[in-house]
C-alpha cells in the first residue's frame, strides 16, 4: 500500500487490487482510494444513485432570501441550487461544471475558493474531511462519494493524510470569517437545516450578526453584485484566478 502511495510499483491489475482490498477488509471509500493512487479504474456499481431535484417551492424559497446568502446541499456537499448572494459571497456556481460543484472539493481544488478562507483554511479543511468520513460511514455503498474521495486523494496530499485519520464529525450550527476579495473580511454564522421530505438535502444559510461590521460588508456585497449582474442574471461570485489547486 504504501508503495502505491510513493509511485515505487507499476500498474497493477484490477484483479489484484479487489484481492488486496479484500485482505486488508477496505471499506468502500478505502477501495476508492486505493484504485485511485494505482491509477486502476474501479468496478462500476450495477445501480447509480438517481439525480437529486431540488422541488419548485425550495428554489422560490432561495429565490425570495435576497438579504442572505443560502444553497441547498446534498449529505455529500454538491451543490444543488443556489440564489445569487451565495454566488456573490462564494462563488459563480452557474459558471462550474455541474460535477465540481461540491463545496469539499471547492475547499481542496479550488484557489479562489481556499482563498475565502484565509489563514483559517486548514482547519475548516480538516473538518471537511472529518464530514465527508461521517457520510462515509453512514452509506458506505455509495459510488459517487467514493469517487469524490477517490478524486480528492490523488489530486490534494492533505486530504490524504488527514483522510487516514478516520476522523469523524458531524455538521453543527457554526460561525465562519471569510476573506472576501472586494469586502474583506466578514464573519458569518453558518445553518444547515434538514429539508423535509427529500433525502439528505439540506438549506445552508449565512448570515451576519445585525449591527456588525460584518453586516454591514455583507450589505455592501450584495448590493453591488445586484447593482453590477446584467438583468436576470444570478449574480457574482468572488474574483477568480486559476480554476484548480493541485498541491505537489
């Protein structure tokens, strides 16, 4: 195994690979990653997970926050729908590739992104990790995770070793200070809230506490993306530079 990590053994079959997964009793997401360091494609599951859908009113619901930034989330982080001061506060989602719109591989891929974090990011990225083992734990079958595991191990050297931590954590109310390039700092308090009646999706919110400087950078934000998007566009996102971060 930690041959394969280091690059010192050549390609290796699928067959071998199951029967080591098999030896050392990989769960699913540990399979993904060990196909994915020996660049071996994994099997594919027999039944895909159907597509999410976000339901009509839920998107109106978006659509009325004009004051606060809010996204509907799956229980692995993609991003589903957004209203236009998220896109102002985090990023064009409508500008991505509906696969790289997962806000775990926002915090590990993307430059911009990681950026909003300042030096904060480590810690927020450990908990990402930490979040994304919980899921892991609790559907374990579930290919698309494992892809996105698979894909963050070979592409981020941190997110290998604190994936091997096998540290776990939940989501929980929390407050977050994102380094905005055009308001500069503003802390914000951040809810997941279960949607009812569809599963594993969520409503994220952030919001500023009345009276802040905070609010008041949050204000200002979304005023000028409304005032600068062209006519029924949906907003913003931070200024970008190169669209992908791969550490060496």
């Amino acid at each position: 195994m930690v041959r394969l990590e280091q690059g010192r053994t050549r390609r290796v079959s699928q067959a071998v690979l199951e029967s080591l997964a098999d030896a050392l009793e990989l769960a699913p997401d540990e399979r993904a990653y060990l196909f994915a360091i020996a660049d071996v494609a994994q099997p594919k599951a027999s039944r895909p997970a159907p597509a999410q859908r976000v339901l009509p009113q839920i998107q109106q619901l978006l659509d009325s926050m004009h004051d606060v930034p809010a996204l509907v989330v799956d229980r692995r982080q993609d991003v589903l729908a957004w209203n236009a001061p998220a896109a102002a506060l985090l990023t064009d989602f409508a500008a991505l590739p509906p696969e790289h719109r997962n806000l775990i591989r926002l915090t590990f891929l993307d430059t911009a992104y990681r950026k909003l974090y300042g030096e904060a990011w480590e810690g927020i990225a450990r908990e990402c990790v930490a979040a994304l083992w919980m899921e892991a734990g609790r559907h374990p079958e579930d290919p698309a995770l494992a892809a996105l595991v698979g894909e963050l191990s070979v592409k981020d050297s941190d997110f290998r070793a604190w994936w091997a931590s096998h540290r776990v954590r939940g989501a929980k109310p929390r407050t977050k200070t994102y380094q905005h390039p055009l308001v500069g700092p503003m802390a914000l308090h951040i809810q997941q809230l279960t949607i009812e009646g569809q599963s594993g999706q969520s409503l994220v919110t952030y919001t500023a506490q009345p009276g802040t400087p905070s609010a008041e950078a949050l204000r200002f934000l979304l005023q000028w993306s409304a005032d600068s998007a062209p006519q029924g566009t949906p907003g913003r996102g931070p200024l970008r530079d190169v669209e992908s971060h791969e550490p060496s």
